[in-house]
C-alpha cells in the first residue's frame, strides 16, 4: 500500500518521549489547541496543505498488551493528511512554523529541532511509519481546493439569489464583478500523481485475479 | 524511582475524549495489538482493500473524511544514549477523521457510538477481516460489543488541527462538484455575446446544478451537468 491516496498523503511518526516532561508536552499541546482554535489565521492554517493533523501521547501503558515495565518511554504520535511531496512537507514545516514544532517535539528524546532541516528530517524519517491502507473522500482535491469550493459555493448561491431580478445588461455585468470575485477560487481538480494503473496491478495480483 | 502519573492521566481522561473533536470533525484514533504470528496476513488483507477510493468500504458510508491503517512492528530506536523499546506484540494503528454534525463538545460519547454504527452496517465484512487479527476482537460481532472494543483501544487528547472543521465531508464533496461544473460553464459561458441568453443559460444551469446528485464518496468527479 502507499501513503498517497489521491492528492493527500498520510504522515504518521512516533517519536519518544521522557515520562517526566509527557505532562508537559500534554499541556502544550492544549495550549495548542486553545490558540489554533482562538484564531481564524494561525500558522498552520496560513500553511493551505493540511486537511487535518494531530498530535497525541500515547503513554507506556496504551500498549495494551505489553507487560508493565517492557515499554519505557511515552511516545508522540503525529498525524497529517497533506497536499504535496514529503520534502516540500517538512520543509514549509521548518520554514513557517519552527518555534511552534520545537515546543511540541522538543521533549522527544534526541530531537534535534526544526532548524536546519536536514537533521530533522531525518529524525522525522526514523520515526515513521509507512500506511498499510489509506482512504481519501475526495482524492481528487487539495486542502486549498476544499476552501475555494466552499467560498464558490457559498458566493455562487449569493449571486443567483441576488441577481435574478436584474436587467440582461446589469446581469452581464454582474456576473462579470462575480467572476472577478471568485476567481481565485476557479481551480482545476483531478487525479492524483498516484500510479493508479500500477496499484490496480498489483492488488489484482493480491487478489489472484 | 520511576514517578507515578497515572492521577494526571485520570484527572485528564473526561477533557482527552473532549480533545478528540474540532469543530464538527472528529478524530478517532486506536492502538490494537495484533495476535500473535497474525500481522502478515493482516497486512495482506489491508492490502487487498480496493486501492481506488470509490471502491473502498469506508465509502460505503458517507461520514469518513480520511482513514489510515498502520502495522507497527517495534518502536523506533533514535541512537545511544536513548533506550532501546522493544515491543512483545505487534500493533495496528487506525485513524480517522469522520463528521458529527455538531459542535457539541458534550456529545463526544454519542458521536462515536453514530459514527461507529454506521461503520458497523456499511462494512461489517471488513471489521471482520480487519480487527479480527487483533487481540480481545469480539465473537460473534455486536454492535454494542464493537463500539466497547473501539473504546477499550482509543487513544485521546492532545491538538487535532482541522483546516476546515466545519464542513462535512459531503458538503466539502458536494462543493467540490459545484466548482467543476461551474467552471465547465464559465468555459461554455465566454461563446454567448447575448445578455439575456447568458442570464437564461445561468439559470438553467443553476437548476441543472441543483438537482443532479453529488457524487460518491472516494470519487473524483468527471461528469457535466453543462451541456455541449
């Protein structure tokens, strides 16, 4: 299986953590959360490529069946399902919110921080985990497609309703000002870069098709 | 002395379940150990899984934004002096982020048992055939026991950032569908000098728009509601 479904790729990294700094690292990452969701423009929204991402602790004891005392750290579990290469990924990440990642990883054993990029790629390489399966409701779409065809969507319902009683001449015009408005918002969706055909071929292989 | 934790993790147990929702979105994550000598072949069913998303069963329900399996084997070892965690067990991990149509941070409880109900009727086959490699999978399988086996392996808290939390996966794909037609008409619409046969043709195609249905979930869309 692979990491891309559609435009969307899954990232999943876990990293360890030192028992005595996890309830540290939990109360960042509430802190997080109360400022991700106060503002309508935090870094990682200005970021366009990520649909949904999260941050988690998974403490020695959620390895369910493991016995107590065999799993020594707690680990930080990250998610994201993102637009674009792995590369351009971690480096927007580097580049745009380094502060913000180094407060959250910083109580990973052995992090190296965001900036250079170059070890902290491979610290995010070491840690992760390629995805058995992967599923995307709209494959065809990148985060920045979804917000445009929102904003469309909900414009488009505006014009119709406000425009319906106009003369043919203003409603020319009208729709003219329209397009300009959303023209932004006038994007191509598709296909993935995935090798569909290639996949196909091999799950039929799976398959014994 | 190792320092004991556990009254933190007790105290914060009602706000992680609360953690696992952002707007109207949520984000179910599970940590299921795998039975023993059981990973390839669960690997290998995952594998079988239809690649192309349309086809999945997770789009046989409509509330799945993006779900994702992973097998882990052993943890990561990050150099001396770090410890080495070696694991007894092997672990899948799935994660999905699914709608509830509320922003009630109260109804967390309820809107898992929706979600997972849902699940339960839309691909019961591959609940089976997935989690049945993993340990304390319940047999035979029951709606109620599926959703207490689900909660036994989630694991909460933390920051779950959404770019759109708001926003169904039906609305997002429904939105979508709307901004591929439209441009399929602003294309068509740049022939037409006549005002009036613009303002007619603007609303036909709103109504053409109105009724054709929204595509499938997984689908990526390449039908015209706009006419040659």
């Amino acid at each position: 299986m692979s990491n891309l479904a559609g435009k969307a790729y899954a990232i999943t990294v876990l990293s360890p953590l030192k028992p005595w700094t996890t309830w540290l690292n939990q109360v960042i990452l509430l802190r997080a959360r109360q400022a991700a969701a106060a503002s309508n423009d935090s870094s990682l929204k200005k970021l366009t490529f990520i649909h949904y991402a999260r941050w988690q602790v998974v403490r020695r004891q959620d390895w369910l069946a493991e016995e107590p005392g065999q799993v020594k750290y707690n680990y930080l579990l990250f998610f994201s399902n993102f637009n674009g290469t792995w590369d351009q990924y971690i480096d927007a990440f580097s580049d745009v919110v380094p502060s913000g990642l180094n407060l959250i990883w910083r109580w990973s054993v052995k992090f190296p921080g965001s900036v250079p990029v170059t070890p902290f790629k491979q610290y995010i390489r070491l840690n992760q985990f390629d995805t058995d399966y992967y599923y995307n409701a709209y494959p065809g779409a990148a985060t920045t497609d979804v917000k445009a065809a929102l904003y469309l969507k909900d414009q488009m319902a505006k014009f119709a309703e406000n425009s319906k009683d106009l003369e043919p001449a203003a409603f020319k015009e009208a729709y003219n000002k329209f397009l300009i408005n959303v023209q932004n918002s006038l994007m191509s969706t598709g296909t993935g870069p995935r090798f569909t055909e290639r996949h196909n071929d091999a799950s039929r292989e799976l398959k014994g098709v | 002395m190792a320092i004991n934790f556990s009254w933190f993790y007790k105290l914060t147990k009602p706000l992680n379940r609360i953690l696992n929702k952002n707007g109207q979105a949520y984000n179910l994550t599970m940590l299921n150990p795998i039975k023993k000598d059981h990973a390839d072949a669960l690997r290998t069913t995952l594998a079988k899984i239809p690649v192309v998303d349309v086809d999945s069963p997770l789009a046989n329900f409509p509330l799945t934004h993006f779900a994702r399996f992973n097998v882990i084997d052993s943890l990561p070892f990050v150099g001396a002096p770090a410890l080495y965690d070696h694991l007894q067990n092997q672990y899948l991990v799935f994660s999905c982020v699914f709608d509830t149509g509320n922003t009630n941070w109260r109804s967390v409880g309820s809107d898992l048992d929706a979600y997972l109900k849902q699940m339960f009727e839309a691909m019961p086959t591959e609940i089976n055939s997935i989690w049945g490699h993993c340990v304390d999978f319940p047999e035979p399988l029951t709606l109620s026991a599926f959703q207490d086996f689900v909660k036994k392996y989630q694991i909460g808290g933390g920051f779950f950032f959404a770019d759109y939390p708001n926003n169904t996966a039906e609305e997002a794909r429904r939105a979508l569908f709307e901004q591929k037609q439209f441009i399929d008409f602003v294309i068509k619409a740049q022939e037409i000098s006549d005002h009036a046969q613009l303002k007619a043709d603007f609303y036909q195609f709103s109504k053409n728009l109105a009724d054709a249905p929204t595509p499938p979930p997984g689908s990526i869309f390449t039908s015209s509601v706009v006419k040659e």
